[in-house]
C-alpha cells in the first residue's frame, strides 16, 4: 500500500492531471503568500529549486502588493466612509460648514476600527456561503476554510476543487475563483491594518498630549513648575 501510494499517489491520478494550470496557480498563491496549504509540492528536485527561487523573489513582491494595496483599499473605503458618514448627518455637516467659514478646521473623520472588523466579518461570511454552495461543505468547514487562508495559517486539509473526500466537479474554476478570492481579501487585511493603525496612532497622539497637560499641572499644583506670567502686548499687537 506504501509503495503505491508514493509512485501511483493516492487518488490515482498522474502529475499531468494534478499539476493543471488552475491547480499550479493556487501553488503559486500558496507559495508567495505564505499560506503553505501542503496538499501539493514538488517531488522532483528541480521543482522544490524552483519553488526556492520563486518564493525568494515572489515574497518581497507579495509584500509591497499587501502595502501599496492597503494604501489604496483604505483611500477608497475612507472616501466611501466620509460620504455615507455626511450624508447621514447633513445637520452636522452644515454645522461643520459654519464652523469651517468661521475660520475654525473641519474635524477629521476617521474610519473606526468597528468598520474594519464589520468588512472582514462579511468578507469572510461571504466566502463561507460560496464555498459551502460549492463544494457541499457544511458552514463549519467552509468558514474554518476561509479563516485559515486569510489568517495564513493554510492547514491543507480543505481545499476547494479537491474537497472532503476528493476531486469535485468543475475543480479548476473554483481553484481560478478562490485565487481571485484570497488575493482580494489580502488586499482588504492590507486596508484594515492601514486604519485600524491610523486611529490607534491618533489614539495614541491625544493621549500623550492629554498625559502632558496632566503632568504639567500636577507640577503647578505641587510647586515644582512655575508658570511664565504672560507679556504685557503693546498697542498695535493688541
């Protein structure tokens, strides 16, 4: 049975019909971005060489796609926000007018944290739906699925295409869909970082200016400051 399985594989299929280009695409995903399914790898010693080579130099380009997309998904969901944001609150934002006319700044609109957590929530409630309609998998597995490939942790034991037990129907347009699926949903990880990490910085910048003051008048209070008297202004500066 061992001697078997290691020159016939398993499910009695050759390399040409494991190795389709669907099937050599999500390697390649598996590879560059970390996830490392494990339901496919080189045998040959050329394969596992180029799959050194090709994580070498695919892995540095996967990290600038997950910055520079960040950068991009975020902009547009921040534009996407403040419009929604305005148009449910036209007193405030006439208001806000008012205050900017004044000669006062308009106040910053931040992406709360909630609202990230909330597009990965239907993100991933999305692939779950899919995959389960799919593959017939139950919602358990289907979501398990989806967490472990955006989360990276890519265990192999699910993989669309192949299934529970085995090859399903019409595998390769699920394997092209899924690819299209995880390089989108990395690109929204990518935006929720870049928020997320926008307020917890602007969190982190009022509180050590809140902290500041504190100190400052704690030290007036105990006498250890001493505060400047003001500067009699002039005339014209008056």
């Amino acid at each position: 049975v061992v001697t078997a399985i290691i020159k016939e594989s398993y499910d009695d299929l050759s390399p040409l019909e494991i190795w389709t280009f669907p099937a050599a695409l999500m390697y390649c995903l598996s590879v560059f971005t970390m996830i490392g399914y494990g339901h496919m790898t080189p045998k040959t010693v050329p394969g596992k060489i180029l799959t050194i080579s090709y994580a070498v130099i695919g892995i540095p380009l996967y990290i600038v796609y997950f910055m520079n997309m960040g950068k991009v998904f975020s902009k547009s969901f921040k534009f996407l926000y403040r419009t929604m944001y305005r148009c449910l609150n036209k007193n405030k934002r006439e208001h806000d007018e008012e205050t900017r006319l004044a000669g006062w700044e308009e106040p910053t609109i931040l992406v709360p944290s909630t609202a990230c957590i909330w597009v990965m929530i239907f993100y991933m409630a999305f692939g779950t739906i899919m995959f389960a309609e799919w593959e017939n998998w139950s919602y358990l597995n289907s979501c398990y699925f989806s967490f472990t490939s955006l989360a990276k942790i890519g265990i192999g034991d699910i993989v669309p295409g192949i299934g529970v037990h085995g090859r399903t129907e019409d595998n390769s347009t699920k394997l092209i869909i899924n690819f299209m699926y995880l390089l989108i949903g990395m690109g929204l990880i990518a935006m929720c970082y870049t928020l997320m990490k926008e307020e917890f910085l602007l969190k982190i910048h009022a509180f050590n200016e809140e902290f500041k003051e504190k100190v400052y008048y704690v030290g007036i209070k105990l006498g250890i400051i001493v505060e400047d008297e003001p500067k009699e202004q002039d005339d014209e500066y008056s």
